[in-house]
C-alpha cells in the first residue's frame, strides 16, 4: 500500500497508480492559477515550484543533493567545528569526503539516474561557496553541459558574494541561501570570534561590522539581478533571539524571499565553541513561538532539515552514503528517462494534491468557530499520511483551525521501531516530542505505544491512513469537533 | 624563515593554497604542506602570514 502513496524513485517506466479516482476536471498542474493556489506571483512560483527548500509544497517531491566541493571559508562561527566530520552527524557544515568538482560531476550523474525526484544541486560548503569560488563554478559549468536542467542553488555566509554576482547570475543560479544572524556588531561579536577580508584577520566588533555591511550588499546585489534570495539564521537564545525579528524586518525590507530560522546545535560533542561553553539550543516551543512572531507578513521558512553539506534526497532523508565516491563507477553515462517520467508523475499528483487541498479549506470553513490545534502526522512524503508510526524519524506538525490546515514544523524523534521491537525509552522521548500536540494522524501504529500516548493525553488516529494530509487533517477535525458539539448538546 | 602546517591539525579545507601569495602551499596525501624555500612569512606583502589569518584551526600555520 505504501508503495502506492509515497513517490518512490521510479525503478520501472510503468510508474505508480493513482492512489484513488482522479478529481473531475484537475488532471495536471494546469489547473487553477498557481498564483491563487500558493499566494506566490507566477513568476516567483515558476522559480520555486520544483525547490524542496524554497517551496514547502515541493519539498514534499522533490530532492535535493550537496556536493561538497568547497571546503575552505573566510569566517568562523562559534556554533561550528571544521574538524569534526560523523556520519551520523546531520547538520550544515558536515561531510563525509570533500569532491573535486570532476568527482562532484560523476556523483550528480550518478544521483540524477538513481533519484529520480532529483531537482537541484546546491553548494552549500562545507566552508563557504562564494569564499571557496573557483571550485563552485567549475562544478556548476561542468554539470551544466550534462544536465542542464537541474536547477543550481548556493549557500554562503555573504562575504565574498559581491565578488561572484557576476559569474552568480550569468550561471542561471537562481537560488542563494544567505546565513544572517545579525543585523548588530554587538551581537554578530559574540557569534562570530573572526572573519578574514581583504588579507587580513579581523577580530570583535570590527569583524562584524564588515560582515554586516557585506551582507547587506549581497542582499542589495542579489535583488539587482533578480536572484530569489532566502535567508537562514540560527536562533541562539539570550544572544540573538529576540533580535531576529529585527533581521527579519530587514532582510524582507531588503528583498528576501524567505526566512528560515533554525534553531542552533550545540551538542558538546562536536567540539563547537557553543557547544564548549555550554550554549544551550532553543526547545520546539521557543522555535515555534519566534516563527510565528515573524509569520505575519513574511514567507517563513518551516520545513527546513539543517541538512548536511553533502546531504541526498528528499528533506527529511539522506542517502549521501549509498553515492560514497567508492561506490561511484570511473565512467557513467547521464539517463534523463527516470527524472523525465517522474515529473509527469508529479505533475498529475500535484493537480491533484491542490484539489484535496482546496476542498479540505472548505469544509473547514464551514465550521462554527472552534479551536486552533497543533496535530503531528507522520508521512514519508508525497504529501500523504503514509508512515508506521514506528517507522518515523519525524513528525510534521500542523495547526488546525477553521481558517484551514496550515504547516508548522518538523520535530525529530527517535526511531520507535528498531530491530523489530519497540524501546519504552524512546517512546517517552518521542513523547515529550510531542508537547503542545493534540493528536496523532498515521497510517498504523502498535497497541502498545497507541496506548502509552493515549494515557499521555495524546489522541491517536489511523483512520485516514494514506489520505492527503490536508484532506485527513480536516476530516479528522470536523468529526473530532462535530462529536464534541453533540456531546455538549 | 618560514612557516608549518601543523599535520595532525590541518582540516585540509584548502583556504591557505590560494591564498598563499607565493604558492608555497600544496596538497602532500591528506593534508597541506608548506615548502620553506617558497615561503617568505609574507613579509612585506601583508601585514600577516596568510596562512596563519585564514586558518580555521587554532595553532596550525606557525613558524617553522
């Protein structure tokens, strides 16, 4: 059954049945002006539309791939340690093996046969991509010449941008990712010990100023040449928590597009400044609270995975170790055929997806008003309720209200299910994971943790099992409050 | 007079080869060396070994 919802790479050309008869009228993605559909200007949307990071719909489609061919940066951050590399380890900033850009193209070749939900290749260090220039640009020429659709994006701290914003737009990159954690020296000081600019080390305040003020003209740059510009910055609480709502308000007055904010890993074990000075890490809430303090008015990011510089795949997975260089063959030839039939695929499951969407909306609306409630749904992606509860390294998490079903976040959890059996440990984990949440939508789940999350307060629901998110969320909410109506009545 | 790379240090991210003025670092199998006859500490050309500004690892590029 699962293999009917989640879009597996496609392995043959027959490709997936439609899970349930086709929606009267909307076969395809023509359906409907996408403008309405995803509040985004057409243009904006033609751009955005097959980017898993910059479109939280996409994401649910499409994948990503790192190359990690820069490896050199001209600042340091106290939230990372260049020397430490596990691969276990998911955050930015981490490889497994650097790649020369000729390696790098043979891995996208690769990658592009084997995954066919494959849109986009970024660089994303594991130093800085505009710093570390030379190597960025030769894997994106070379890659070009092979597979010229796939779409480029890069990530940078900005320093060094306006020294490649000409060679940024003549590539067709279209997609930048600026790191910006201050828009105030005094607080940049105690995020970043130095930077290096124009042959020098600079130190303390000085460092970020001019990283401030490089930053802001990378952001003027890339909205000259009309590059879609997204923004992360790494919330740290009791050092720029609250003055991120400052940097939102001048990052979107800049023109960005979106704000990503994450929240700051300091584990100690990575050896981080952060993480040595114990640094603690923002809880879910405190995240939460600060996004939806910037979700007025603003595209906010929320689905973002803090992936890792040579992550593969879709969002919420990473299959860089199945393309390890040693297992990547001296010669490959690029197949366009798997990319090409899954987009057709995708195509008809979004006009789709849009529909349940859309009628999810109404039968919200029509509720009397009632609560706002957050519900975490585990979903292998696609877009679907599809995962075993004790399969999810994940929940989603959506708000649910009569004004419709909207995407919070993501939580991480601990596998649940491991070796066949379940682990009460993790399962209080994946518990407390869960506070704030009102229910759980998934597709099966064991008597015993049902139970476990049921005592907890916690409702439990399979009855929506491989439904559209929206459309069982919004069926779950109107039966759930409808009975409640009646009781009271 | 000339400057090291501390081996077991050296992240081999790279950022001292093209910024060396002099070409006086290579890679040598997982990490970067610095050849002392090429090697002028960048005396008269910067204000600091560059090498040593760029390096993210603390004690890594020092005086030989």
């Amino acid at each position: 059954m699962s293999q009917l919802i989640h879009i597996q790479p496609l392995e043959s050309k027959g490709g997936i049945p439609s899970p349930r008869p086709q929606t009267e009228g909307c076969a395809s993605s023509a359906c409907g002006k996408m403008s309405d559909a995803h509040g985004l200007a057409d243009d904006i949307w033609e751009k955005v539309k097959d980017h898993p990071c910059y479109s939280e719909e996409a994401h649910q489609y499409f994948a990503r791939m790192h190359v990690a061919v820069a490896p050199a940066c001209n600042i340091q951050c106290n939230y990372c340690n260049r020397k430490y590399d596990c691969a276990n380890e998911s955050r930015p900033g981490v490889v497994s093996e650097r790649l020369t850009p000729e390696q790098a193209l043979r891995k996208v070749i690769a990658v592009a046969n084997e995954v066919s939900q494959l849109s986009v290749l970024g660089i994303a260090g594991p130093g800085d991509a505009c710093y570390d220039w030379e190597k960025t640009k030769e894997t994106f020429e070379e890659v070009a010449k092979v597979i010229p659709d796939v779409k480029f994006c890069l990530s940078t701290n900005g320093l060094a941008l306006a020294d490649c914003i000409d060679d940024i737009a003549k590539m067709n990159i279209d997609h930048v990712t600026l790191t910006i954690n201050m828009v105030d020296p005094e607080i940049g000081a105690k995020i970043y010990p130095w930077i290096f600019f124009n042959n020098k080390r600079w130190t303390g305040i000085e460092a970020s100023r001019i990283l401030h003020e490089r930053q802001m003209l990378a952001l003027e740059l890339l909205k000259e040449r009309g590059i879609l510009t997204k923004v992360n910055s790494v919330m740290i609480p009791d050092i720029n928590d609250t003055h991120l709502l400052e940097v939102n308000r001048v990052v979107k007055e800049k023109g960005a597009f979106l704000h990503n904010i994450m929240p700051l890993i300091s584990d100690p074990a990575h050896g981080t400044h952060f993480g040595l000075t114990g640094q603690r890490e923002p809880s879910h809430q405190e995240l939460m609270a600060l996004q939806n303090q910037l979700a007025d008015g603003t595209k906010l990011m929320r689905h973002c995975r803090q992936c890792r510089a040579d992550a593969i795949g879709l969002l919420g997975e990473d299959r860089g170790q199945a393309f390890s260089m040693d297992k990547i063959p001296e010669t490959l030839e690029y197949n366009p055929a798997n990319r090409a039939s899954y987009r057709e695929i995708v195509a008809q499951e979004r006009g789709e997806h849009l529909q349940q969407k859309k009628s999810a909306e109404r039968k919200l609306a029509e509720l009397e008003a009632k609560p706002t409630i957050l519900a975490a749904v585990v979903s292998k992606q696609g877009g679907r309720i599809n995962q075993h509860f004790g399969h999810a390294q994940e929940f989603q998490i959506y708000e649910v209200s009569p004004y419709g079903v909207k995407f919070i976040s993501h939580r991480k959890i601990p596998l649940y299910c491991a070796e066949g059996n379940g682990d009460d440990q993790r399962l209080d984990n994946i518990i407390t994971a869960l506070e704030g949440i009102q229910a759980v939508l998934c597709a099966r789940i064991g008597d015993c943790p049902r139970e476990k999350l049921e005592k907890a307060g916690i409702e439990v629901n399979v009855a929506y099992a491989h439904d559209w998110i929206e459309s069982g969320l919004s069926s779950w909410y109107a039966a759930r409050f409808s009975k409640e109506n009646r009781r009271i009545a | 007079m000339s400057y090291k790379i501390v081996a077991e240090n050296c992240t081999a991210c790279g950022a001292c080869e093209f910024e060396c003025p002099n070409s006086a670092i290579k890679m040598k199998g997982d990490v970067f060396i610095i050849d002392p006859n090429s090697c002028t500490e960048c005396d008269g050309q910067f204000d600091e070994p560059q090498c040593a500004a760029i390096c993210p690892m603390p004690d890594t590029c020092i005086p030989a």
